[in-house]
C-alpha cells in the first residue's frame, strides 16, 4: 500500500498536533461507515425508548449523538478500524504499537445539531496517561454550514499539555480552552480524516442544514490505558499493531 502520509504531514503533527488527508477512505469502506452509522443510531433510539429518555450521557435525541464502543457491533466496521490506512496513521503518529483506546460516531441531526465545545480528548481524562492519537473520519461531505470540526494548532494557543476542564451542567461537555482563536475549520469531502492528539483543542459547529451530518472517530494509544492503580481497562484495550505490523484476529 502507497502511503498517503508524507514527511510533512508527519512534521505538522509533531509541530502542531494534527494533519489533514483529504479523500483518504475508499469507498467501500466509506459505505460501510454509513450504513454503520445509520443502524448504531436506531440501537441507541431503542435504548433511549427503554430508559424513557432523550438523553444519554452527551447524546441528545434527533439532535446530538455519540455512540461509543460499539465498533464490532455493526458489519464490517472493524475492517475499516484495523485497516491498513488506520495502520498507516498510526505508524505516522504513535509509532509501531498501537492499541484501540476507543471508538464512537459523532452524528448531527439537521436544523438540530448543537455545537460541541473547544476541548482536549485527554480532557477527558482525570489522570495522567500517555497521549494517543484521534482520527476524525468524514462520512459526509463537511462544511461551515454542517458544523464540521475545528483544530487548534499548538503554535495558535501555546498548549500541548493536558490540562483540567469544566463540565457544562446543561450539553455535559467539558471544555477547556477560553480563548480568542478560531481554529483551523476541516471543510473536506466525505472520506477525508483529521489526525490529531489527545492533547489537541478541537471543537465543532451546529449543524444548520437540512441534512444529517456524521464523523466517525476512532482513538489509538501506545499501550492500553488503565484505571490509575489497577489493572482495570478504561475504555477498549485492542491489540492493533505489533512491530509495525497488524495483529492477525
């Protein structure tokens, strides 16, 4: 496989915590994203209607989802989560170990979708751990408009450390950047990705037209990320690269 990752790309994310690859997933892999996407929201309106409620943890019913940790759960989405493009990133990133830390879909429903707050993944966090890397997958073409997500290179906002975040009592975000900066916005074709670290402010719009607009995110660590003085798994612990190479399943 031809990698897409260049020097410079490999650069820009040592310098400036992220990269961008425009048009990076084939399609069958794109399609396998979409359809994924479609029937873990149906799951998780079934759960809702069992718990009697429009709200689980920061999904908002017909307005904001996340669905995490749900990867093997639908067809064929663990062949684009262990493909040899994910591969690729991390090698280029974390290098040539690499667990699966976790995985979730970001979908925004259209005229609903909320915005999501500058925060660091490793904000998430209460402790300190490794940083790993988050790939940020466009199922749908994204634009302004849709509340696409948006970077904030190290150089803008002179962090590239984790540091402590506040939880919104209303959204349940937490956030932890306040300041003036904009950000980089990803206005990129379905099937691009945004590579960036844990310890990278990133945000997103709302999405303000008349369609459904979906991410797919996956997270990658350099050895599995436990509970502080236990041996307990926070999150996923998947074996994914091995001296370079792809654990065989």
């Amino acid at each position: 496989m031809t990698s897409l990752i260049t020097e410079q790309h490999r650069e820009q994310y040592q310098d400036e915590g992220y990269f961008i690859l425009e048009g990076a997933i084939g399609a069958e892999h794109l399609t396998i994203l979409r359809d994924s996407c479609d029937l873990l929201i149906d799951l998780m309106h079934q759960e809702m209607d069992r718990l009697g409620t429009d709200h689980i943890h920061i999904s908002h019913r017909g307005k904001r989802y996340h669905v995490a940790k749900k990867y093997d759960q639908a067809p064929g989405l663990s062949e684009y989560v262990f493909s040899d493009l994910m591969a690729d990133v991390c090698r280029a990133t974390i290098g040539d170990t690499a667990f699966l830390f976790y995985d979730q879909y970001v979908a925004k429903a259209g005229e609903q979708g909320i915005k999501f707050s500058w925060h660091q993944d490793s904000g998430y966090l209460d402790f300190t751990h490794s940083p790993y890397v988050t790939v940020w997958a466009a199922v749908d073409d994204m634009t302004l408009e849709n509340g696409t997500a948006f970077v904030l290179p190290w150089s803008q906002c002179g962090i590239r450390s984790r540091v402590e975040h506040l939880r919104d009592e209303e959204t349940g975000d937490k956030i932890g950047y306040f300041g003036s900066e904009p950000g980089i916005p990803a206005i990129v074709p379905a099937g691009s990705l945004v590579v960036f670290s844990s310890l990278t402010f990133h945000r997103s719009g709302a999405n303000t037209t008349d369609q459904m607009r979906r991410a797919y995110v996956t997270q990658y660590s350099v050895e599995p990320i436990v509970q502080p003085g236990t041996d307990e798994l926070l999150h996923l612990g998947v074996p994914f690269l091995k001296h370079g190479q792809v654990v065989e399943r």
